[in-house]
C-alpha cells in the first residue's frame, strides 16, 4: 500500500521503507507460530486424554 501512495503523491520512497520484509522470514515467523500452538495445545490435551471417560461425565 505504501508503494501506491507514494505513487499518489509523485514521490519515490527509498528501498529501505518498503523492502522490510524478506521472504525467509515470514515462513520462519508461520513455523514458530505453529510451533508455539502446538507446545500449548499439547499440555492440556495430554491431561484431557489421561481422564476416563467416568471422571469426564461426572465434571460435567
């Protein structure tokens, strides 16, 4: 969106305003995301999975 404003305004922005992101690091960025969800979810679903099916019915 900046590229098409400056464009607007008859101004050309220096490459260091508008290359600030490579294309490594968002991937990198995504995959520790996913990560970071994943460790989460896994404490509570280990717990959840330890629970009978008896014990679950009777929190309920």
């Amino acid at each position: 969106m900046l590229p098409r404003m400056a464009a607007g305004a008859d101004i050309t922005l220096p490459r260091y305003m508008t290359d600030v992101w490579h294309a490594p690091l968002p991937a990198v960025l995504a995959f520790a995301g996913v990560v970071i969800a994943v460790l989460g979810a896994l404490v509570p679903a280990r717990r959840a999975a330890r629970l009978s099916v008896a014990e679950v019915l009777r929190n309920e």
